[in-house]
C-alpha cells in the first residue's frame, strides 16, 4: 500500500507531486489529446497513486487491463497481477482493499456475471476500490458488442455506479470515483460504467493534465473498518461473532449493516455532485414540453435526436444521468417540471433505467412514459429510430 512505500510529504513513489482532487479536475492546466477510452483510462489511473490492480482478460476490457499493467512496468502502480478467472479477480481485490490498498480493476459482460457474488461482498465489507465496467452483451448467442443490460445486475449490490458518456468523462469520473469512495461517511465500492467499443475502442479528443502530477494516496486507517494488517488480522473481525449469540441479534445486525451501506451510497450524494457538477446534466429548451432521460452513450444520440427536432420548432431536452446510485431522483424531478412526455432510449432489451425513472416519478409527475427506443445485442440507435418513437407518440407538424 501507498503508506509503506518509499514517499515524501510531497511526491509518490514515481515522483508525482501530490495534488488535491479538486487541483487535478478543476485547476490543473489541460492540453488536448486523442485516445481512445482504454487510453484514457491508464491515462487516468496513472495520476491516481493506485496501489493495486488485478486483471484478467475479456472483450473489450481487455486492453484497458493490460494497459494498467503496463503502468505498473512504468512504476505508477504499485501492484498488479492477472487472477486465475473473473470471480477470483474480484476476490483478490477485495483482498488487496481490505488491506488498505487504492486498488482498481476492469471487467465486461460475462465476468461481470461470473464475478457477481463479489460485488455485494465488496460494499458489505466497505472497500472503497473502483470497477470500470466496460459493457458489452451477456446472453447467447454470444456477442462481444455493446449491450449494457449487465448494469441490471449490478442495480442493487450496494455499490456505487457512476456511467460516463464518452472518454473525456471516463477520465474524469475515474480519478474522482476514488476520492468519493475513500470518503469516511461513503467509504463502499465505485463502480464507473462506460459503453463498451462506443467508449472504449473510440478514439476521441481528451482534455488531460500534466502527467508528472498525482493524488495522494488513500488512508485507510480513516476508513470505518479497521484494515487487515499484522495489528488487525483477519481473525479479530470474528472475535465476537453475532452468529454465535442468536438468530435475532444475527437477523437484526445483517439487516442493520445493509441499511447501512445503502446510506453510505446517499451519503455520497454531496461529494458527486463537487466532483461531477452535478448528478445530472441538461441540454436543449429549458421550458421544453419533451424530454430524453438518458446515461451512457444514449445520451449522445438523443441530442442528436433533439437538435433535429429543434429544426422542426419542436422544443426538447436531453436529462443525462450521471450517476444511477445514488439514483438523482430530486434532480431528475426538477428538470422534469413543465415536460408532458418522456422518453427513455436505452442500449439493452430490459429497460433497466425506464424502470428506475417510473419508480422515481411514481405519483410525483404525470407525463407519458415511454420506454424506448431499445436496441440491443451490439445495434446502433441512430438519432432517426428516436425521433420514430417520438413522431409515434406525438404529432409533430412538419415531421
């Protein structure tokens, strides 16, 4: 971990000076680059003091994963191993944060499925490590395409999850991610989703800063369980079991912890909306009577989808969700005062994130619902197939 290694007040083991969260996202100098979201990502996990990554391999993480090794050949991580399949990776990492290390690791469709008994081991432990879910599909026949129905899954794990639209977020969401996580009052796991190949494999303009500046390293000894070390070993977390006193004190303290990690995830609301500017952000007609509300990739396609409509006179705006737990619902309400019909496009055939919006709108907002449109199984959704569920549902002149 970061604390035993050979650092100064001032600078990392790799000689990275030490800079505030706030210094490296809102007041460092940037210059412009061109990566893709794999890039990105070691761009940004290079400037995160990380003290441990596991991998393993799986379409279309897998390059963003061994990017991160080469970051640890380069000296910037501290560690870094490949773990035996995807289940074992997370539970090597969990291993690595229980014992106070920054540790971050990357995953996609099936491994995310095969990891799963993981994640909510992860917050019931409250280990503030990072996932980047790059997501693809996960249903046969198999697809190595975009699909993020796999963020279902992780819904109610008790994870954080963040979704970034494009690389310039994936940057920026990763490097804050683990200032939020490591929070004393949040302290649980992160998880920064992006839109596998649409993010990952894409090469966009990047705003960076300076490479020779990093975070300061995680203190886990503010974190609200012990970290195992040679003064706290794994055996004194049992050495008062509540399994041994009774069924009740053992009911009633599982339940108690599970309260509690679904707190620690609202209590995250404050520092997401610093870092993030907000939990939501907002294009188009401020008094538009149409509405998109979005994550991901989605969200970029429904701007499309709005300044065509603008061209028609039709007002419109686009509500993207930058975090799905805490789910904005106080956010999403205000944006929604004065819309008359929502639209909910999505890249996976569930409507996952239809489903979150109605349970946050019930019997708070009276517009239409729609739930579309979805695509899935790796198709592209053109600004056209939104605009066909708009004209569908609405008769707009001059369509």
């Amino acid at each position: 971990m970061a604390t035993i290694k050979d650092m100064t007040d001032t600078h990392n083991w790799s000689g990275q000076k030490l800079v505030t969260a706030d210094h490296m996202l809102f007041e460092a100098p940037r210059e412009k680059h061109f990566m893709t979201g794999s890039e990105v990502l070691k761009e940004a996990v290079k400037r995160c003091t990380v003290d441990a990554s596991v991998s393993y391999p799986i379409t279309p993480q897998s390059e963003a994963a061994h990017l991160i090794g080469e970051l640890w050949a380069e000296g910037y991580v501290g560690m870094y191993f490949r773990g035996e399949n995807e289940f074992g990776v997370m539970a090597e990492v969990a291993g690595c944060a229980m014992a106070g290390a920054r540790t971050i690791t990357t995953t996609s469709g099936p491994g995310t499925l095969r990891a799963m008994e993981n994640f909510p081991q992860w917050s019931g432990t409250r280990i503030p490590c990072q996932l980047i879910l790059m997501a693809r599909g996960i249903n046969s026949p198999l697809t190595i395409q975009p699909d993020n129905l796999e963020v279902t899954f992780m819904l109610e794990t008790g994870c954080m999850i963040w979704y970034a639209e494009n690389v310039q977020e994936l940057f920026d969401m990763s490097i804050a991610a683990f200032i939020v996580a490591e929070k004393p009052d949040v302290h649980v796991p992160i998880v920064t989703v992006v839109d596998g190949f649409f993010v990952s494999h894409t090469r966009e303009s990047v705003m960076l800063p300076a490479d020779d500046i990093a975070l300061f390293p995680y203190e886990p000894y503010k974190s609200p369980l012990p970290p195992i070390d040679s003064e706290t070993p794994p055996g004194r977390f049992l050495r008062d079991p509540f399994v041994m006193k009774s069924n009740y004190i053992s009911y009633a303290t599982h339940a108690s912890w599970q309260w509690e990690v679904r707190s620690a995830v609202e209590r995250s609301r404050r520092y997401a909306k610093h870092f993030l500017k907000g939990l939501v952000h907002v294009t188009g007609t401020p008094d538009a009577e149409i509405a998109f509300v979005t994550c991901g990739t989605a969200s970029h396609q429904a701007k499309e989808a709005e300044r065509e409509l603008m061209k028609l006179g039709v007002k419109s705006k686009v509500i993207k969700l930058r975090t799905i737990r805490p789910f904005p619902k106080e956010e999403l309400l205000k944006e929604l005062e004065g819309v008359k019909h929502i639209f909910v496009p999505e890249f996976n055939v569930v409507g996952w994130l239809e489903k979150e919006v109605k349970t946050a709108l019930h019997n708070n907002h009276t517009a239409e619902i729609v739930g579309g449109p979805r695509v899935a199984g790796g198709m592209s959704l053109p600004a056209e197939a939104i605009l066909k569920e708009v004209f569908e549902h609405i008769n707009v002149e001059g369509k």
